[in-house]
DNA sequence: AATGAATGAGGATTCATTCAT
DNA sequence: GATGAATGAATCCTCATTCAT
C-alpha cells in the first residue's frame, strides 16, 4: 500500500481519536490500531504525537477554508457570498465534527503552537469576511471610509459567532446548516448595514463602567 | 493555617494550572507546589484531580455569573443593562484569564461532567440575556409577541459571540472590555432592533438574490 | 476515659479491622475512626501499626489461650478434657471471627515477627494437647514408651485439623462447636487409640516414592 | 525473547515475591525487577497486580494438583494411594514453599476473588480423597451405605490436616515428605478405619462421660 | 488528654518512544 | 516496508507518621 494511503488512513484515524478523546488523552495506541498499523509506522511517517497532531490541524485546517472559499462564489453580492460562505462552513463543520473538534476545541486547548496553526487559518478567514463586509458596504453606496479596523473587530465577531454556532449545531440534534447560517445573518446582516449606514450604538459617556470588583483580584497577566 | 484559607489557595493555584496548561497536562504535583502545600493535602482537601478541577469550574463559574449580575444594574434601560453587562463580563474574563480559559476552554474540552458545570452556568446568561431582550422590545413598543424561542436563539448567538471575542481579547493585547463591549453593542444591537421590528434576512430560496424584506416572512428557522 | 478503656476501644477496632481487611490494607485511619478516637491518640497509645498489631496478637491469642485452658477442666478423664478443650476452642474461634482471623490467617501471612507471636501462643496449645494424648494413654495402661517426638507430631496435626475446621467453620454457616470437635474426635480419636496400642499403618518399603517432577523446578530454598 | 518464556519467568519472580511478602508487600517494582523486565513490560503481559497475582494462583493450583494426580496411581489399593498422594503433596509443597505460600496463605487472605480460585481446587482434591475413602471401605467390605455427606466432612478434615502439616513442614527444618505423610496415615487411617466400622466417638450427653462405644448411634452431625 | 494540620515516601499504572529484525 | 519486544519517565493517589497547640 502507497505511502500517501496509508498516511491518509492514519490522519484519518488520528483525526477521530485527538477529535473525540482530546489530544492529551488520545494514545498512540489507540490511533495506530484505528488506523489499522503499527505503532512504529506511524512514528516512522509521522515522528511523534506533537508532529502527527499539527499535522491533523493542517489538513483540517485546510479543508475548512477551502470548503469555505469554495462555497462563496465571487460573482455574487457581498450578502450572497457571505450567506454561501456560512452555509458551506456550518456543512462543513457539521459533516466533519471530529475535524472541527480538533481545530476549535483541541488546538487551542493544548500549547501556543497549536494554537498558532489555527490561529492562522482563522486569520484568513477573517480577512476574507473583512472583505465581504467593505464590499457589501460599496455596493450600497455607503461610507467607504469606514475605518479598516473598525471593520476587522466586526469580522471577528462575525466569525467567533459563526464559530460558536457551529459547537452549538454540533451539540445539538437536528440543526442544519441553512438555519444556522440563517440565525447568523439575521442576527448580525441588518446590524451591520444599520453600522455602514454610520447608525452606531454609543456607549454612555461614562459612570456605567462596573466598579473595580472588590475582593479577590487576580492579576491581569 | 486554617483549612478554608488552604483550600482558596489551593483552588487559585489549580485554576491558574489548569487554565494554563490544560487539564491533563497540568500534574498535582505542579498544582500542590504553586499552592505551597504537599501534595497529600491537596488530596486531603479536595478528593481528587477531577473533584478539583470541578471545584475550580464552580467557583469560577459563581464568581463570573455574579460579576455580570452585578454589572447590570436593574434599574437601566435594556440597552444600558445589557452594555454594562457586557462590560463586567469583558472585564472578568480580562482580569481572569486562566478562570475564563477553565471554564471556556477546559471544561468543554474534558468530559462531559464538566462541560454539565460549564452548561448549566451558560443557561443562567443565556436566561438572562433573554429577559434583556424582550425587555428592549417592550420599552420600545414592538410586537410583544415576538415567538420566545426565537429570542432565546438570538440570546445564544449573543451569548456565543460574546465568548468568541472574550477569547479574542484575551490574545489580542490593547483590547479594552469597553472596546469589545462596543463592538458587540454595535454588531448585535441595531440587528436585534430591526429584528424585533419584523425585518428578517431571508435565505435565498436557491438562486434567488436576497435583501432585507419589510414586513415578516417566513424564517428558516 | 481512663486510658485503659481507650486503649481496650483501640484494640477492640484494630482487631475487627485487621481481620477483615488484612494487615496491610487496613489503614490507621479507619482504625481511628472506627475506635472513636483520633489518629494521633492511637500513635501515643500503641506507637505505630506494627506495635499495634502485635498488641491485637498477644490480646487475642491470650484470650483464646485462656478459653481453651478454661474449657478442659484437669479434673475429667483425657478424652473428655480434649472433648471440653475442643469445643471451647471452636466456640471461641466462631465467637471471635475477626481475632480467629488475625491470628491463623493475617499475623502468619505478614512478616515474621508477627508468626513467631502465634507460634508461642501454638506451641503452648500443642504442648497441652501432647500431655492429654499421654495422659490418655496412660489412662488406658498402654505403652507409656511411646516416643515423644511422635507424639508431638500427632498433637501437631490434631491442632492443625482443628485449626482448618474452624476456618472452614468460620467460612460456612450453621455449623456449631460441638459439632466441629465431634468431627475432628471422630477423626482423630480412635486412631489415636489405634495408635496408642501399637496398631500403626506402615507405609510402603519404598518404590511409592513420586518421581521428581520433569520440567519447571523451583529450588528448595 | 518470546513472549511466552518472558511470561513464565515473570510468574515465577511473582509467585516467589507473592509468596515471601505477601499479596499486598509485595511491589510491581520488586516483581519486575526479580523477573529482569522493566515493569511496564510486566504490566503488557499480566495486566494487573491482580491478575497477576490470579495467574499465579492458576499456575501453581494447576501444578500442584497434576503433582497430587499423578502420585497417587489408580491401580493401587486405596491406603496406598492415598499415602501415595499425600507424599506428592508434601513433596511439592516443600519443593515449591512459596508456591504453596500463595495458595494456602496469600490467596486465602486478601479478597473473595483470589480465595474462591483456591476454593476450585481444594475441592478437586476433596472430591479426590473422597472417593478414595469410600474405596477403601469397599476394599473393606465395610458398609457401603454410609453416608457420602459425612464422608465428605472426613475428607475436608483430612485435607485441613494435611495442609496444616505442610505449612509446619515448611516452617520446620528436618521434616521429610515421607514423614508428615506417615504421620498424617497414622493419625488419620485406623481412625477412619474405625468410623467406617461404625465405631464412633460420642460427645457426652452433657456431664457423661464418653467413651469409644460399639455399634451405631446417632453422630452428633 | 487530645487533635487539626501537614508531609515524606512509595505504589500501581500509563504512555510516548525506540530497537532489532 | 513493517513489527514484536521493550522501557524511561511521569502521573495519580494513599498511607504511616508527626507537630504545634
């Protein structure tokens, strides 16, 4: 059998087992006898438990974003794009839980190089809802010099949302990814066209801020 | 020294573990020797790894929830409350950091006993948020009947993003709790109003070209 | 509480639990508990779980001495003493369950120096019983000749026997003390006459002798 | 080195430390390193302290039964066979003290699982030795209605003494198997030989005095 | 006379990882 | 290309034992 293969086969098994056991309690084992191999051959492809599991969050990483480019066709309005964009991401996620599981709960769960790797991706996708909404906002004609960074702390909203929806739909029976996706642009398309629009909600001068907790404090770090 | 003082200690030393290195990774031995105890006491006291680590969820989770309650000063506004709300809840998770991480990161990551904990605290904010809502939509006279459980879907959604960025904010330096608090007011808040006014997205219904339609029509969901 | 109650109270808790849970598997603390008392009290008392152990083998083994010399009064004819001294013995070992069981079962399985403890309180029961078997056959003009050591090692094996019918005793219920010695008189006694008159079985000149084992050998040591 | 062979000699450093400290004395560690493994390499083979020490039961159960079996030669007549066996047996248990030492000392004493592995094969020699004893009445052409409940009590004495010889055989220097053997025939067989001649003993009535009586009265089982 | 507080030492068990073949 | 055999290093947990009061 090709090595390619049976790499596959093994990021396949290692992808299930880190996805439902967690990195730390997944064993070596347990992954090798998944992928019907030896414990030596995965070593042999794969180095070690650290190089196999970044390894995992690559490819999942990878098909994520491109299921995701893939379903938001660019000849298509800002709203559209964004709307098929969520629903091939929520399929995705849906369809490959285990995936999903290692890049948003394990990843960032077990050591800042992992967290790196998904970090990553995430910032690709954030950039590309960053566009989507500066896109959305010139074809309505509306305030092109609304500020980049303004737009960003939006889009990562957008996506921490998108992301939460996501554990949500995976946790929960029967929702499919046109209702989340559906939840997602209600809740948050009409905002941001009201916010393009330069309707902001304004903070109260001040006086609101919650006091300093009293008691145990622990620093900020 | 008394054993309520040992215990807070011990439970302040486990939480900054387990919020740093992750609930497997993070060994007794590492706990029982930030806490400056050995480790037969932290046995003693508190039972075992996994009774420690619930300890840690709960008081964590009860020092957050009151937090936000405490931010939300009744007698405001909706909007008020729930900006303020964010602002407490911004500012705990800012001020601790490994807390937040056990309860956000942790807790959902290992076992479902501990996601139970983590779960039940959330429905509490969730509930919360909810009141919020409906409590906006009076004061500004729209549709009292608004269907509940849609509410308490936005309330997730709310809830969900909230978190996301907490998490952001936690890894991104020079983020403000009022900052995140603003950006999620702007994000969600002027959506929910139009929302509440019967202004839906509507999802293509395959090709279609969608945009904000007045007047209610038939949500996905 | 005078300390001699207390230390009774002790002992009467380290012996239930020594005999049910073994030696080693007790532990002080359950001792402790289950005397009423703290686990620093025990130390000041008894000094350490081996001393303590020791203390529950001579209690023990001192009462279960004294009830047997109590049962065969010296004034009734051997059998009859033996009869008396028997039951006594059963009656004592089903009475006392958790000392029967530190004395045959734990004291001889954890260490030396707690085996030699029941070894003298053994070898004093074997003495007595090697004087009845003499006085028996006395009583019955037989050869008063008889070699000592052969005699010791009859009485051996009458202990021996007793001491498995009462484990077997202990473990099965609705079997009394009288008739346990019945059992082992009936077994033993005639023989024993048998015995005293010269009739002893031979055994065969040799040629029975098993063959030394093929395979696995473990040296004598 | 084969699997098998590594295994062997694991059991044979476990039966030796099993047998010196005792079930619960004795550390994995010590095991391991007797056996020359590591211990993981213990644990990958037997699994468990328990199950090891459960193997260790089997192995010598089995070994000491086959040695029982094959001295006593069927072709023979019943005494012979019978001293015949009980010399195999002494044999084995002072060729193999510590084998005896798990079976007759540590499996009795620590938990109902290991005691009830023992409980199989004494009672495979019971049955063995029962059978022998109404041989020998045939032999005899002594009653052959005598009561197989009460031989079997006889055989469960005569066993609990020949175990008790063994134990005081190991602990004795100087005693061969030829001896205790002889002594146990002697102790054991005119009585038995008496018993099925239906000469009893008869406990007094209460204050009688006792004697060996002819014929037939009601044993006190 | 009695105890709450505390620990050093050790034991069972698991796991990532590597040879020799 | 593939594996059976093997282990160093931790990890969770328990227990006998001791102070300071």
């Amino acid at each position: 059998m090709p090595r390619a293969v049976r790499e596959q086969q093994m990021l396949d098994a290692a992808v299930r087992t880190f996805g439902q056991r967690g990195y730390m309690a997944a064993s070596m084992d347990e992954i090798a006898e998944l992928a019907g191999v030896s414990k030596p051959l995965v070593y042999l492809y794969l180095n070690s438990k650290e190089d196999l599991f970044t390894a995992c969050i690559r490819r999942e990483a990878r098909a994520l974003t491109e299921a995701v480019r893939a379903g938001a066709r660019p000849e298509l309005p800002a709203d559209r794009q964004l709307w098929s964009g969520l629903t091939a991401f929520f399929t995705h996620t849906a369809r490959h839980p285990d995936g999903w599981a290692v890049l948003h709960l394990q990843a960032r769960t077990h050591g800042e190089v992992f967290a790196g790797e998904v970090a990553a991706m995430r910032a690709e996708i954030v950039a590309f809802v960053t566009q989507l909404i500066l896109a959305a906002a010139r074809e309505a004609h509306r305030d092109p010099d609304f500020p980049e960074r303004e737009v960003s702390g939006l889009a990562e909203a957008l996506v921490g949302a998108a992301e939460s929806l996501a554990d949500w739909a995976n946790a929960t029976s029967g929702v499919t990814a046109r209702q989340s996706a559906a939840t997602l642009m209600n809740f948050a398309w009409a905002g941001l066209g009201d916010l393009m629009a330069g309707r902001h909600w304004s903070p109260p001068e001040d006086g609101d801020a919650p006091g300093v907790q009293a008691g145990r404090t622990s620093p900020v770090r």
